[in-house]
C-alpha cells in the first residue's frame, strides 16, 4: 500500500457546512405549523402567553435527546408535544399545557440524570440548565401582566431560535433537521406575537 492511499483512508473526512446541510423542508414545515399555531393568535381569541408551552417545548425536544443520547427522537418528542399542549388546551387536563410541558421536561431530566449514574453525558447539563432557562422565561410570563408576558415568551423563542442556530452549526444534540424546523417556528411565533402584542 503506498504512502498516498495510506494518507488517504487516515485523514478524516471534511465536515459538512451548515449552509450545505439546509434541508429546507423542514423550514417549510416549520413556517407552516407556525403559520397554523398563530391563526388563533392573530384573530385576537389568543394572547401571546397562551404560547408559553411552546417555550417549553422547544428546551424539551433538546432535553429529551441529551437524556437519551440519541438526536432523531428530538422528532417524536416533538410530536409528543403537540399532543400533549393539544390536550391540555381542550382541558382533557386539570392545568395549563405549560405545567404539562414542564413535567414532561422534568420526567426526562430525571431519566437523564439516573442514565448519568452508570455512564457519563457530557450534553446533559448544558441542556438541563438550557431547560430551566426556557421554562422560567415561560413560567414568570404566566404570572405577569399580558403585554410583558407576551413579549417574554416572544423573547424566549428568540433566544432559543439562536440555539437552534447553534446546535445546527455543531451538528449536535438534535438532528440538524430539527434544529432548522425549530428555528423557523421560533422567529416565525416570536414575530407573529410582537406584532399580535402591539397591535393590541
């Protein structure tokens, strides 16, 4: 085997770029379950703060994929999270959907950390603390007046659209589709709520 070939089974394979590894789709899907998710908000028969549990449930698919250390189930945790706020808000549950998402969030962490007693998770923390970030954005706003807790969960998924932006550019956690969905959903809701707060 001469030295070239050697050279080249040795050397490591040259990353995929952020911008290459758009997807779009999943963009595509985003901005339209954004657009479905704010009809309620734009024709006033909901306040900003009513979308708290998104918040939530945007530290939650990235929680539950630390715990589990694996990124596609960020996808089905997705999913359950809309099953979960959908059920709360036909009041099949005795609480807001945002305390639902919490416990979800919490049931995960704590699976996590039991994981963590028999092998290390070195993404476990960061996201457990991301977690407790996003969900005392979304608690204080339910607690607060309207207007500013409407502008605190607009400001929650701004920040978490900058994780989303991370965690793509790292190819980490989530799987990058996830990471471009939620990114897309969090600018599009966190917009579609200044403006909704204001014009109000």
């Amino acid at each position: 085997m001469t030295e070239a070939s050697e050279a080249s089974k040795s050397a490591p394979e040259a990353p995929t770029s952020s911008w290459r590894s758009i997807q779009w789709w999943p963009a595509a899907v985003g901005l339209a379950f954004a657009a479905f998710v704010s009809i309620d908000l734009l024709n006033g028969s909901e306040h900003g703060t009513d979308l708290a549990a998104i918040v939530v449930a945007s530290g939650l698919v990235y929680l539950a994929a630390a715990a589990l250390e694996i990124p596609w189930v960020s996808w089905p945790v997705f999913l359950l999270s809309v099953v979960v706020i959908t059920v709360a808000r036909f009041g099949l549950i005795p609480f807001d959907a945002t305390w639902a998402m919490l416990i979800v969030a919490a049931l995960f962490g704590a699976y996590g950390v039991i994981r963590t007693l028999s092998r290390p998770n070195r993404e476990l923390p960061l996201q457990a603390i991301a977690m407790v970030f996003f969900g005392g954005l979304a608690t204080v706003a339910l607690f607060i007046s309207p207007f500013v807790g409407a502008l605190l969960v607009a400001a929650g998924l701004v920040a978490h659209a900058g994780w989303d932006v991370y965690h793509h550019v790292k190819n980490k956690v989530v799987v990058r589709s996830m990471a471009e969905f939620c990114f897309v959903l969090d600018t599009a809701l966190a917009i579609v709520i200044v403006l909704a707060t204001l014009r109000g």
